[in-house]
C-alpha cells in the first residue's frame, strides 16, 4: 500500500510535492483504512480519487509512479526524463520517492536521476517515530559510493559490495539485486515483490491474457457474473473456435507459435484484446486449437448472438480491463492505479466499481488499495468515499502542480459535489470570455 508519493522535477512536479494517503481522524467508513495498532503503526487509507482540471497534473502522478517501478524492477531509459519545463533552464535531477506499506513493514524508497543515469538512490525501513537505513547510493565525482549499515555478516557485505560495484549507471540496486540474485536484504526482496504486486491502468490499457483467464471456468463464471450485473447488455464473454485459415496473423507468426505450443500448453497473440488469439495443444502430437474472444447477447426468445469485440462499446471495453481487477482485489493484497477511471464509463458504472470495491472491503479485511485519477464528480457523494480520501490537483500561476485533500477545507457543506462543481474546492476548468463573431 502507498503512505505517501513526492516528486520533483518531474512532468509538472517542480519543487517537492507530496500526496499522502495515510489516514486521517474520521471514523466514517472503518473499512477503508488497515488501522494502527500499536504507536509506530502508521494507518493507511484503501482507496483514493484525485480531481483536477484538463492538464492540473492529477495524471501526472499515476505517470510519475510508473517510472519509479520501471527504474526500480528493470532500469532507467532516457525516455524516463520528464524534467519541469515551465522554468528558463530546464534540467536538473528528477525525483521520486514511495513509501509504502509492505505486511507489517514500511519502507521509504526513492531515486533521483538524469538522462544520463541514476544520481541517487535510498531505501529506509520507516514507521511513525523512526527510520533505519537499508541502503543509500550516491553519485560523487563520477563514482557511486555505496552505504549497507545493517549488514553485519563478512560473507554477505563481500557479495553485496561486489554487486554495488557492478551496478550501472542506467540501472538501479534493486533490479541490479533482482537480476544477479542478490542475498543478505530482505527488504529489498519485500519491496522488489510490493513493485510486482503494483497494477497500473492507463486509459490505453488492454487486460492482457484476458482469453488464457476464460479456460479457467471459476474466473470465467465470476467474469460473466460481473458483465450481468453491469448490465451493458453482453450476457458472457466466450471463447469462439477459429480455423487456422481465418486467422488474422502472419504466417510467420503463426509458425513461431506452432514450434513454442512444443514446450507449453497455451499461446496467447496478439496486441491487444480485440486482436487475439489463444493457442491451446490438444497433445503430445503438436495439434492444437485457435480460440477467439468473443461477446454473447442475448436475444428476447433466449436464443444468444456472438458478436467481435470490434463490435462493442468503448465503456464495455474499458469494463474488461477493471472486472479482472475486481476478481484479483478479492483474492489478493494488490495495489491498483487507474489514470481516467471514468473514460469511456457511464457516471453510475464508476460509482458501481467504487461501491463494488467498498463491498470488498466489508466483507475482507484486505491489505489492498485502489487509486484513481477521475473527473466523476458523483463520487463527491461520500457514499463510498472519504473526504481525506479525495485529493484536487491544480496547477498555481508558475503551471506548477500542487495538491489538497478535501479534509483541508473547512466548507462543510452538504451537496461537495455542488460545490466542487462551483469551483469552491477548485481544481476545475475557469474559462475566459469567448464572443462570435
């Protein structure tokens, strides 16, 4: 789970900008939060939205947290640099900075970094009193000096320090420590496995493997539940079987596939899931099928019609990618960022997912968050909210970005939807006087 995200110099981040999601005073919707139990415990809050304008920075945030988890578990690209740019010189170091809940631990790990490489990078183990170093890397004078206070054993200092002096530039400790088989930190290995259990959704994402899920007939049966009770008209979703002739792959592709179903029982292909296929072995043989995803409505008589994804709704699409992420949240201590939670759905089917969500967390005592990006003011409603759970981002008069949580005000008004709309919380579009000509 994330306490808190600080940035700066990055997007439209330019001095240190923090948003936390520890929990505040409230005793509305106990659920929502995995309360301290002893002093050092720090309370977390499961859910939260984050308002803004077009271009206020809120999805900046979501942007910002997927590259420190690319840096963390693979390495750093240029592509990664994204300094602030509304200043007459640009450049400097950009840095983020996570602290997260791991089980019972808690952890405060961070980089700052160039296009040419990693500058610094830290990780603490914290709680509310205290912090201890795990380990710090930083650049002097062209050299990385390293520090691993905890480390005591002989054997384990020689192989860490061996491992620090390898690690290059464009690649963090920790992928460096992932990759070699690093030995003698666990809390490395605790935060490497929390960045693994990190999902982030964009509005360009597609659920992948969507169709290798369906031979599972328990994840299939609770995915159709969930599309019945959407009610966006598709009764399931199915696997149709496909000749080989009518598959929209090349050749070449195809032949790949037929030399790699030699070494396991199913290949998903294809970019995304409107274009996929899935490959199952029937034996030992090399004989195989082609299935194709496909949607089941339901016609008056009872009898059903297939049609192609191609053939259905943006919103119902966008309902493929969040379904499996309510399946998964049930089961398991997962961590999801949803830039845009509302493109493409209509108001109540947002408001569905957040009261389906809150379900969950009646019924689980779950160490699960679930964080969104949305314009949906409906969600100002606090039904399935609270208020030190929703954030506005806007940008000040330097087109900096800056946050404040609903908590901060002291408007208490009834209608927050009423009077985020009537900018009383800002974090909206203002608009200039237009006139026709």
């Amino acid at each position: 789970m994330i306490l808190r995200a600080t940035f700066r110099n990055i997007y439209s981040f330019k001095d240190e900008t923090s948003i936390s999601f520890i929990a505040g005073k409230s005793d509305k919707l106990p659920e929502h939060l995995i309360r301290a139990k002893n002093r050092d415990d720090i309370s977390v809050l499961k859910a939260s939205a984050i308002y803004g304008a077009n271009a206020s920075g809120k999805s900046n945030t979501i942007k910002s947290i997927d590259i420190l988890k690319k840096i963390a578990t693979t390495g750093l690209k240029t592509s990664f640099y994204h300094p602030f740019k509304m200043v007459d010189s640009v450049g400097g170091a950009s840095k983020i900075e996570l602290e997260i809940k791991v089980s019972d631990k808690y952890y405060a790990y961070g980089i700052e970094y160039t296009m040419n490489g990693i500058q610094e990078e830290w990780l603490y183990e914290i709680n509310k009193r205290t912090e201890q170093e795990i380990f710090t890397r930083k650049l002097i004078s062209e050299k990385y000096s390293y520090s691993f206070p905890k480390i005591t054993s002989s054997e384990n200092r020689q192989f860490i320090q061996y491992l620090s002096e390898g690690t290059p530039s464009d690649k963090s400790f920790l992928s460096e420590y992932k990759t070699r088989n690093g030995r003698g930190i666990d809390p490395i290995k605790n935060v490497l496995e929390w960045f693994s259990k990190l999902k982030i959704i964009f509005p360009d994402y597609k659920y992948q493997g969507l169709s290798f899920k369906l031979k599972n007939k328990e994840f299939k049966n609770i995915f159709n539940k969930y599309l019945c009770y959407f009610n966006t008209g598709i009764t399931q979703l199915d696997l149709s079987l496909v000749k080989k002739e009518n598959v929209d792959l090349p050749q070449e592709l195809i032949e790949k596939v037929e030399n790699d179903l030699k070494e396991s029982t199913g290949v998903m292909v294809g970019s995304t899931m409107l274009d996929s296929y899935y490959f199952e072995r029937k034996g030992a043989d090399g004989t195989y099928n082609i299935y194709k995803l496909i949607t089941i409505h339901q016609l008056e008589n009872g009898n059903n019609v297939s049609f192609e994804m191609k053939e259905e709704s943006d919103g119902s699409i966008r309902l493929f990618d969040f379904i499996p992420m309510l399946i998964d949240i049930k089961e398991n201590n997962s961590v999801y960022l949803i830039d845009e939670i509302d493109r493409s759905l209509h108001a109540k089917l947002s408001m569905a997912i957040f009261e389906i969500y809150s379900k969950i967390l009646g019924k689980k005592n779950l160490s699960t968050q679930l964080i969104c990006t949305t314009h949906e003011s409906n969600l100002l409603s606090l039904k399935d909210l609270r208020e030190d759970e929703i954030w506005f981002a806007e940008k000040d008069n330097t087109g900096a970005t800056h946050f404040t949580s609903l908590s901060e005000y002291k408007y208490r008004e009834i209608n927050k939807q009423k009077g985020y709309l009537n900018g009383r919380y800002g974090a909206i579009p203002f608009f200039g006087n237009f006139e026709i000509d």
